[in-house]
C-alpha cells in the first residue's frame, strides 16, 4: 500500500490512472451501443410489418 492512503483511495487511484485497455473499453462501448440499436429497430420493423400485415388482413375481408 502506498503511504498516506487507505485502502478505498488505492483502488480508487488505481481505475483512474488511464491503461492501454481504455481505448478497447471505448470500441466495445461502441459495439454494445450499434448491436442495442439495431436490435431495437429490428424490434420495431417486424412489429411495424406484422400490425401493418395484420391491419391489411383485417380490410382485405371484410366478415360477411
């Protein structure tokens, strides 16, 4: 332990002190965010075609 710090400011000091790991932090940050917005918008198409599937099913017969 270095002297004059306790525990809590050693392991603090230690996730601030800049790695070379960072820059891979950032590109997986980065991943994460495109593959949560295409999942999110491939979400919203197929609910997109199957309300829009559903709705022309509904009007192309109509109940005798």
């Amino acid at each position: 332990m270095e002297l004059g710090k306790g525990p809590v400011e050693v392991v603090a000091s230690g996730f601030l002190v800049p790695f070379p790991a960072q820059p891979l932090a950032v590109e997986l940050a980065a991943v994460a965010t495109v593959l949560g917005l295409s999942g999110l918008c491939c979400v919203l198409a197929v609910l997109a075609a199957v309300l829009a599937a559903a709705r022309i099913k509904a009007v192309a017969m109509p109940r005798a």
